[in-house]
C-alpha cells in the first residue's frame, strides 16, 4: 500500500512538471501559471476595470498589483492557499489590437499597474514601491549602497538570485531604514529546462524587492520580501526599457466598473 501510494505522488509530480514544461511557449516559469491570482470562485469580486491605451500593443501583458496585500503589509504566515492566491497581483485580458485591457473581476484595492511590453521591450510602471517615503533620503549614495548588496558579487559566490548574471535597478523609494527596489534581472548564461535541455531564449524576470538595513555592522542591506512581477523565456538578450508613468499608480477600485485612460506610454 505504501509502495503504491509513493508512486501515486510521484506520478502526479512528473505530470505537474510535464504541464510547467509545455504550457507558455517555451517559457521556462510560463507566465501566468503562478505569479498571477487565480481564484476558485473570481466571480466573488465585483470591481471591475477597463484601461484604455492611446496607442496599439498587441503584445502587451498587463498586471494591477494591488496595496492591501503586498507582502510588505500583509504577513503570509498562517494564511490559507486560498488567500493567499487572491494576494497576488491580477493579469488583465488584453484587446485584440492592445488598446483596451480589462480585469473584469477584482477585489476592492489601490492598485499600481504595469505594462509590460517584450516586443518592443518595454516596462511602463507606476508602482508605489515603499508606504511613506522620504525623498530627501533617496539619494543615489544610498541606491549605491542597496545595489551592491542586491547587485553582482565578486568576492563570494552565489549572492541574492545568483542564478541571474545580468541586473539593472531602476529605481527606488526609502525611509532611511527600509526601501522598496524595481528592478528587471536576466540570465544570459546557458540555462537549462527541466528536460534538461539547453534553452534557446534568454530568461527575463521583473521584481519588486523590499530591503531592510541588516542587524550586522558592514553586511549591507537583506532582503526581506519580493514579488515577482514577470518571469519568461523571450528571444531578447537585451534588458527591458524602463518608464515610470504617474497614471499607473494608484488607481483606486471599489465593487463597481471603473475606467482609466487613454494612458499614454512614452
């Protein structure tokens, strides 16, 4: 019996992992598949927004990353599966010429939205990274500092998603003892599919980080929670174009249709 009920788990993990393998196009995370909230029942929220865009993409995803639940707010610890999936940030549904998306069933929140496009290679953000920044000590000694902590090591292996050898911070927002970091990260080396195979694409991730100064003089900054907005495997070896955008952010959602736009993406 146990022998059998062994070999049941196992063969519903290769299944699980035979699905991750050939869903998304060859992605090696394929979007959607976990970064973005999947309720059982969607249908139990009834905000619903439309965005209009003043200019085509048909390649565009786009992702509202709501307040109320981001992991610098909201503890996942004893939360059920269940929560914690109406947590993550939304995918919209995208028009058939990119001009419109639609999220037609979310839950009452400010959300940030993000626009990401890997045709043209382009991120437009309006991401609300920390709850009460202070401007005057975003300064960019202190970025210096967080970005050689997050950043590329040469005095030890590995270092924070060493998997990634290529990475760019964008931007920042602080108190002085913690920040909230946007950056995109890129893995140009050989990376290999669970099938062990070599992939032919270069694996591109977007995140939201949230830092704190460590308790040990001289060990730099930790990180203390992170959100993957974007992870997949697209033919460009070159990092994404980034642009904050002020009519991204903050947009607020109640329990009826709300409309945004036309937004323009420089």
């Amino acid at each position: 019996m146990r022998l059998k009920r062994t070999l049941g788990v196992v063969g519903a993990a290769a299944l699980a992992a035979l699905s991750l393998r050939v869903m998304g196009g060859g992605s090696v995370v394929p979007v959607g598949t976990y970064l973005y909230a999947n309720p059982a029942q969607p249908e139990q929220f009834t905000g619903k927004l439309t965005v209009r865009f003043a200019s085509p993409g048909k390649q565009r995803l786009v992702v509202a990353f709501g307040r109320k639940f981001r992991k610098d707010r909201t503890s996942r610890q004893g939360t059920q599966e269940t929560e914690r999936e109406q947590y993550k940030p939304w995918q919209g549904k995208l028009g058939p010429d990119g001009t419109t998306v639609v999220f037609p069933n979310l839950p009452a929140d400010y959300y940030d939205l993000v626009v990401i496009d890997p045709e043209r290679m382009t991120v437009h953000e309006g991401v609300a990274l920390h709850r009460e920044p202070d401007s005057a000590k975003a300064t960019p000694a202190f970025f210096d500092e967080i970005k050689k902590s997050l950043g590329l090591r040469t005095d030890r292996i590995g270092g924070w998603e060493g998997f990634f050898d290529s990475k760019e911070f964008i931007r920042f927002e602080t108190d002085g003892e913690r920040a909230g970091v946007f950056l995109q990260q890129m893995r140009l080396g050989t990376a290999l599919a669970e099938s062990g195979d070599v992939l032919k694409g270069c694996i591109h991730s977007i995140d939201v980080v949230w830092v704190e100064r460590a308790k040990v003089e001289g060990a730099g900054w930790q990180v203390v929670a992170r959100q993957q907005l974007y992870r997949d495997e697209i033919p460009a070896r070159t990092p994404f174009t980034a642009s904050f955008v002020a009519a991204l952010q903050g947009v607020r959602v109640g329990t009826a249709a709300k409309e945004l736009g036309p937004v323009e993406l420089p």
